[in-house]
C-alpha cells in the first residue's frame, strides 16, 4: 500500500541541544498522524534523537547521506550499517545539494541505493530539475533519466522499499513553491514511468514526495493532489509549528 510520508531534512542546521528541544517539540504537537513523520538531523544528533523518536508510534529516524562502501579507510564518512546500528530506518540520498557541492553522480547514487537497501535503509530518493531544464520544458525527461540510472536496476522488492522525493531546484529553499499543478504533472510522469518499469500495482504503491519551498501554507493544496503522496520538508522542518500544520496536512 502507498504511505503518506512527511520528512523533515534538517541540513546543517541545530545544535544537539537545539534539535533535541525540536525534537521534544515536535512530538508533543504532533498526535496520530495519518501517515509517517521522518526526521532527518545531522549525523551526530543521531542515536539521541532517534532514542525521543523511538518512544511514539509512527515516528521515524533518517540520515541525510551515506557511503556508499561498506566499510573501510573513508575519512569522514559514515556507512549504512553504522547508521542502522543508532536506529535509522531511512537514509535520503541524492539531494541536489549533495549532487551539487558533494559532486555526486547519477552512478554513485545507484551505489548508495544498493548498500543502502541491503543494509535495511529505505531510501528517500530524490530528484528535480534546475530552473533552465524547466524553461526548456524538458523537465521530465530529466527527472526520469536520474530515476533510470539510479534506481530502475533495483528489483521489484528492492524498489518498493524506496520512496522518490520530487524536488524541482529552482524551488528548494528559494521560497518559490511548484504550483500543485506542476507537482501534480511531475509526480503523474513519475509514477507512469515506474509503471511502464515494474508495472501499475508497483507504481500505485509507490510514495512519491513534493519538496520545495514547502511551508504551512502550502502543504494541504499540494499534498491534496491524486499523486503528491506528502513531502520533504526543509526550512519549515526547523519550525515545531510549522512541521506539525505540514504533517497535519497528509491526506
Ligand atoms: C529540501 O532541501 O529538501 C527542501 C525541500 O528544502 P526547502 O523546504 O527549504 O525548500
């Protein structure tokens, strides 16, 4: 079954005692959400917000990134299964930060998706365009070549574990919203080409969110959309009240 997920990425934002205080924030807010809430806070907030997490229901915890090599002489990275072992159950791979500053490729995603899977994470995959690839109206060819070559090796059962994130770059932390209408186009393009790939009952189930300038205000015309399955949140995860408006919107 398709599940309404709301993520909060953290980025490089909050001290531990900051994000604890978010944390503590955000739980008491939020009651019997309709769908999944994921938090995803810097690497070292890890194993003390997830232990806040693990104590209500429907509450998960993620990494923002992880290697891609199980192991080994990687200064400065951190595997999957270290990121198992302080509780995550979602890692979120390929943000376009991440492909901008970090350089990383459609293939080394694909790596990431793999040891990522067979470790027991779920990846929250995202993709998205750049504003000139959106002027040109070739958006969703280029969506669906970065979903090709990162995910569309993976097998049925691999891939109904992976949730995809839409996230257009023109609109990520610009305060510019895609309208529900462009959502909507992207996230339909996106589940018939999984459709075509792994057939209609995977693409039915499949999570598909919106990320981008997604706010308190915006949340609910979004999420109402056939298929705009929720969102990955940034700037606004950083609000408790504003996170809690954003996962109240679930459908
Ligand atoms: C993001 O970085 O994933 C994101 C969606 O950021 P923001 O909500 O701030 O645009």
């Amino acid at each position: 079954m398709r599940q309404q997920i709301v993520a909060g990425n953290w980025k490089m934002n909050k001290t531990l005692e900051e994000g604890v205080e978010l944390t503590k924030a955000i739980l008491d807010k939020i009651n019997q959400p309709k769908g999944l809430v994921v938090v995803a806070p810097p690497l070292t907030h890890l194993q003390e917000i997830g232990r806040l997490l693990s104590t209500k229901k429907s509450f998960h915890l993620s990494a923002q990134n992880c290697h891609q090599e199980e192991k080994g002489a990687y200064t400065g990275e951190v595997s999957a299964d270290m990121l198992v072992s302080v509780g995550c159950s979602f890692v979120i791979l390929g943000h376009s930060e991440r492909r901008q500053y970090f350089k990383e490729s459609n293939a080394t995603l694909a790596a990431k998706v793999n040891i990522s899977l067979a470790k027991g994470l779920r990846p929250i995959f995202c993709c998205g365009e750049p504003l000139n690839i959106r002027e040109t109206e070739t958006h969703v060819a280029y969506v669906a070549k970065q979903l090709k070559a990162s995910l569309f090796h993976l097998s049925e059962t691999e891939f109904r574990k992976v949730v995809i994130a839409y996230e257009p770059i023109w609109a990520i932390g610009t305060g510019k919203t895609a309208s529900s209408l462009q959502a909507q186009e992207m996230h339909k393009s996106i589940r018939d080409l999984v459709a075509k790939k792994y057939g209609k009952a995977v693409a039915n189930d499949t999570t598909i969110l919106y990320g981008g300038s997604c706010n308190a205000q915006n949340a609910a015309e979004l999420f109402a959309q056939p298929d705009v399955d929720g969102g990955l949140i940034g700037g606004a995860s950083l609000k408790a009240d504003d996170f809690a408006v954003i996962v109240g919107a679930l459908k």
